[in-house]
C-alpha cells in the first residue's frame, strides 16, 4: 500500500508542496489587502484632517470678531463710567449692571453663543461678585473655552505623527507580498516584482502626503487658538476692570 502511494504520487508527503503552495498564495493574498486597507485608511485620516481644519477654524475665526466686537462694547462702557461722576448713586451702578447682563442675554438669544460670548456673559451676571471670586470664576470660564477651542487638535497632531508609520507599514507589507511572489515563480518575474515594490512605495507617499497636511493645520489651529486665548483675556481683563471700578465708586 505504501509503496503504491509513493508510486502514484499521492501520499502525505507528495501533498505537502502543494499545500505549502497554497499556504503562500492566502498569505499574499492577505498582506495585499492589509497593504490596500492602510492605503484607504490613510485617504479616510486626510479627508477627516481636512474636514476638522475648516470646522474648526472657522469656529475660532468666529471667536476672533466675537471678542473684538465685545472689547470694543466693554472699553466704551469702561471709559464712559470713568468719564462720568465719580460718585453715581447705588442705583445707577445697580442699573448698569442689569443693563450689561440684559446685552449678554440678548447676544444669548440672537444665537451669538461664542467662546468670548460666554465669558462676558459671564462676566456680566457675576458682576456684583468681590473682584477675586470674580476673576476666579472667569479664569474658570476661560479653561472651559480653551478646551472647546483646541478640540480636534490633537486629532491633527497624532495623524500627522503616526501617518508616515502607517504609510512604511503598507509598504513593508507590499515588499514583503513580491517577494513571496518571487519565491512561488522560483526567481523569475523580475520585473514584475520591481513594479510591485514601486507600488508598495505608493503607501509611504500617501503617508507623508497626509502627515505633512496635517502637521501644518495643527500649528496653524494652535496658533489661531494662542490669538484667540488672548483676545479672551483681555475681556476677562476689562471686566476686572469694571468690576474694580464699581468698587471704587462705592468707596467714595
């Protein structure tokens, strides 16, 4: 019996090279798709840098005309209530409070719910507060809008670290897949395993045309955000400012 197997050429081991055969031929076949899915993954990762960069420079470009329409409100308040009597009675101070906290409503209700929108909003309702629990309620407000502002930053900044890892990945995987296929034609095929590396080499391109995009959206958003941080402090400062000028107004 055994030796009619070996003669037929059926038995176990006349079957190991063919199932070694098709062994390889599931592998390449897998670490071509896995070199094609990190090529979509990182189209997906580019597409989505590029969405979150409009959305969110645009919600702080927003943030930018907000505070400066309301420095511009607070100054004039400011320099109106220096400009006046020093010594204004209670109920005008009370009045100019309710008046300021009725503009922050009203900017409420017209939709203008801005980062620098809220602060004053804030500023403005609290304003019969002492100076300090005042100043600590806004630098409060202030880390709350900060951390609105830089949402979708960080997802620019891991992109545009890892995306050059993922694109060496696809083309490790798809060096790897021609030279299986080198090895199941027994070292013929040479040219097309020369165009199957050339286009492994595609995935590490596409990682850095991704990488490098969304490295400089992540700066260009930090730094947009940094102006916009600095615009709200100096709301924060004139509503300070009007809260220690009320003060000093009562003191007389």
């Amino acid at each position: 019996m055994k030796i009619a197997s070996a003669l037929t050429g059926t038995g176990p081991k006349a079957n190991k090279p063919t199932q070694r055969k098709s062994d390889m031929i599931i592998s390449d076949s897998l670490l071509r798709a896995t070199e094609q899915g990190i090529l979509g993954l990182l189209l997906a990762l580019g597409a989505a840098c590029g969405f979150i960069f409009i959305m969110r420079w645009r919600a702080v470009a927003s943030v930018r005309s907000g505070a400066t329409a309301w420095r511009n409100r607070l100054e004039r308040d400011l320099t109106g209530d220096l400009s006046a009597d020093p010594s204004p009675s209670p109920s005008l101070e009370a009045g100019s409070a309710r008046a300021g906290s009725r503009r922050a409503e009203e900017a409420f209700a017209r939709g203008e719910s801005g980062s620098a929108e809220r602060l004053a909003q804030v500023g403005l309702k609290n304003a019969h507060l002492c100076p300090d629990a005042l100043e600590k309620l806004l630098e409060t407000q202030e880390i709350r809008e900060r951390e609105l502002l830089e949402r979708g930053a960080q997802f620019l900044g891991t992109v545009g670290a890892n995306a050059p890892f993922l694109g060496l990945t696809g083309t490790v995987l798809g060096i790897l897949s021609a030279f299986r296929r080198m090895a199941q034609t027994g070292g013929s095929g040479g040219v097309e395993v020369m165009s199957a590396i050339a286009g492994a080499l595609i995935a590490t391109a596409a990682g850095l045309i991704v990488a490098i995009p969304a490295v400089v959206m992540y700066n260009l958003l930090k730094a947009r955000v940094r102006l916009s941080m600095n615009a709200l402090r100096e709301i924060r400062g004139l509503l300070m400012a009007r809260s220690l000028q009320s003060i000093a107004k009562e003191s007389f």
